[in-house]
C-alpha cells in the first residue's frame, strides 16, 4: 500500500498542483510572519540594549530623582563592580555658524567607568572629566567641528557654555535617534546642565562570579524610598514595551490574514481531494476487490495526503523567507517605531511544517472517508459515480 500510494502521489502530481500551491501560500504566510515579527522582536531588543551592553542591574528613581551621593553608596556594596549614575533630558549645541542646530537634542550623562561603556565611537574618546562632551557623528560632520575644538553646549539652566570636544558617537537607530543632536557629558555636567538634583537610574555592574539576585538583593535593601532594582531582563523589557506593543498588534493583523490564508488552503485541499478520489473511484474499487479493506484505502489516503502537506510545507517556509524580506524592505521604508532583520527560528520552521502537514491530513480526512463509502461492484460499472446526498441544512 505504501509503494502503490508513492506511485498515486506520482501518477496524479498535476491535479494535487492546486492543493500543494495552496498549501505553499498559506504556510508561507504564516511563515513570513513569524519570521518577520521575530526580526523585529530581536531588532527591538537590540534596539534598547544598545546602552546596556554591560549593565547587569539599574536601581531607578521612584517620585524624585536619586541623589549623587548615593552612586558612591552603591559603589561600595559587596558585589559591585562599577556602578555609574544616569540621567536623559533635553539640551541644544550652537553651530559653527553661531546659530543653534536644529532638531530636539538628546541630552545624556555618560558612564566615566569602562566597565559601564556602551557607547560606539567613530572618533576621538568618550568624556572623562568635567568640561568635556561629546557629539554624534552626523552633528559633528555637518557642523564641521573639530576635536578639541570648543563646542556651546545649553539647557534648560541658562545660556550656553563652551565645552571640549573630545568624540563623536554613533547613535543611529538607537532610542536617542530623535532626528537632532546627541550630546554626552559627564554627570556632574548633566546634572548642571538640565538642572536636575538627581539621576534618573543607577547602572551597576557586578563583579564576575557574583549571583546577581544576590546583589540585587543588597541593592534593595539600600536603595531610597520608591527606588526599584531592576534585573537586566526587567530593563530590557521595560525599555521595548512600547515597540513590543506596536509589533504584537502589527503580528496580529498579519497572523490574521495568514489564518485567513490557511482556512481557504483547508478549503481548496478537501474539495481538489474530493476530485481526485472521485476521480480514482474504479481504481479505489479494484483495491477493495483484491483485499484492501476500508481502513487501508483509508489510511493510504491520509499518506498521500501527509507526504503531500509536508513537502508543500517546507516550500511554504522557502516562499516564506522571500515574502518577510518583501515586508521588512517594505517596512523600512516608513517612520516605525520598529525594525528588524527576518529571523529564521528552528521553532518556526518545525511550527509551519506541523501546521501545513496537519491542515492537509485534516482537510483530505472526509473525502478520505466519503472515498471508501462507495460499494466495489458498484463502482466497476458504467454508472459508478461517488455516494451523493441532498446539501443539508447546515451546509
């Protein structure tokens, strides 16, 4: 039965064409969505890391900022490798042609500890001391200015003063990409700056072979009041809610067109099943006539329907592949909160190929069975045509 099932699957590869196209098309949708959705989860991810690279805990401020003497404290706790204040706000650059730059400019205290560095220089180093800033490159490069040269650097406390410049940055693409300057002081010269009292967060780094949770622990027994310690996980997280958010609803609409795609497949698989084995009925009856019986004709339908959805589901993963890059080029095109590379996941591939072999088997179950209903002599004859009955109600 196995060898003569291979040989139908052979003789009638033209007529099972519409059933394994659709089957291509709708593991390939499903497949290119997973495949997109989880580029873009791994982009997003990538994304917020960009600025914590080394961190391995936070301890965020509650209603009010944390003061700077409690970095030091921090710094002393068992476990410690380094541990840097961090603040974001608002700051402007004036330009080499005295007039200031425009764009809204990102304002961020940089980390003076290596161990707490993230940041990808292009040129020149990151701000060491007080009186020292660094720019992104884009700035630095349309401004024309020069390292060690002397750039004005205002907030929210008074006009500009003059700082060094001691590097550019790369910051394209991350969270603090916002279509103006990056500017990076140290913290003292954050704080003055914005005029904050206090860091918005503390990155901690801990010393290697050290238990995290452990250090966290201490941490949140020294933390300030409304103070949390936060794992790396937690950070990360927190940081891509929003664009998570963005991408569950966009992977919602396309897993929804791809169940769409794949109850039509279901359709189109049972009814070009339904054909062919009306079609084999003569050949369906001499098998009863030799000693098949019902469950075997049976069974090597749902074969034939098996080998079938498994070979047309790996193409649908192939096709899959070329219809995520079509979206992601697509995609990047527009203002997104998101982007991403197609990710190829052995979890997708297995998902897809079980999915479009299990639609198949299921779709070719009721012609399977219709298809051993009809009585062998009377399928032999010239009249022989499948069992009918009047559409019901429901149907």
């Amino acid at each position: 039965m196995i060898r003569l099932t291979l040989r139908s699957l052979r003789a009638d590869a033209l007529r099972l064409l519409l059933s394994s196209l659709a089957i291509v098309l709708g593991v390939g949708f499903v497949a290119g969505t997973l495949m997109l959705t989880d580029g873009m989860r791994a982009g997003a991810y990538d994304r917020a890391g960009a600025f914590d690279r080394h961190t391995d805990l936070g301890v965020y401020a509650g209603t009010d900022p944390l003061p700077p003497a409690l970095v030091d404290r921090v710094r002393a706790v068992d476990g410690v490798a380094a541990a840097e204040g961090e603040l974001t706000g608002s700051g402007g650059v004036v330009g080499s042609d005295g007039r200031p730059v425009l764009g809204y400019g990102v304002l961020a205290a940089i980390p003076t500890d290596p161990a707490l560095r993230s940041y990808d220089l292009t040129a020149g180093r990151l701000p060491d001391r007080a009186g020292e800033v660094v720019l992104d490159v884009s700035t630095v490069r349309e401004e024309g200015f020069a390292l060690g040269a002397p750039v004005q650097v205002g907030g929210s406390t008074g006009a500009a003063r003059a700082y060094t410049l001691v590097g550019a940055v790369d910051v394209a693409g991350t969270a603090r990409d916002v279509g103006g300057p990056f500017i990076g002081l140290v913290g003292a010269d954050a704080l003055a700056v914005t005029g904050e009292r206090g860091y918005g967060r503390i990155m901690v780094a801990v010393a290697p072979g050290t238990s995290r949770e452990v250090v966290a622990e201490r941490l949140a027994g020294l933390a300030a009041t409304g103070a949390t310690v936060k794992s790396r996980q937690q950070i990360l997280d927190d940081a891509v809610n929003d664009a998570v958010r963005d991408r569950k609803q966009f992977g919602m609409i396309l897993l929804t067109f791809a169940g769409v795609a794949v109850v039509v497949a279901g359709f189109v698989i049972a009814n070009t099943f339904a054909i062919v084995l009306a079609q084999r009925t003569r050949r369906t009856a001499l098998l009863r006539l030799v000693g098949a019986t019902r469950g075997q004709v049976f069974r090597a339908t749902l074969l034939e329907s098996a080998v079938l959805g498994l070979s047309a589901s790996a193409l649908g993963v192939l096709a899959g592949v070329g219809l995520a890059a079509g979206l992601a080029a697509g995609l990047s095109t527009l203002d997104l909160p998101f982007t991403g590379e197609v990710l190829l996941t052995r979890s997708t591939v297995l998902l897809c190929v079980a999915l479009g072999t299990a639609i198949t088997v299921a779709a070719a179950c009721v012609p399977a069975w219709q298809g051993t209903r009809v009585a062998p002599v009377a399928a032999l004859t010239d009249a022989a045509v499948q069992v009918t009955r009047r559409a019901g109600r429901v149907r």
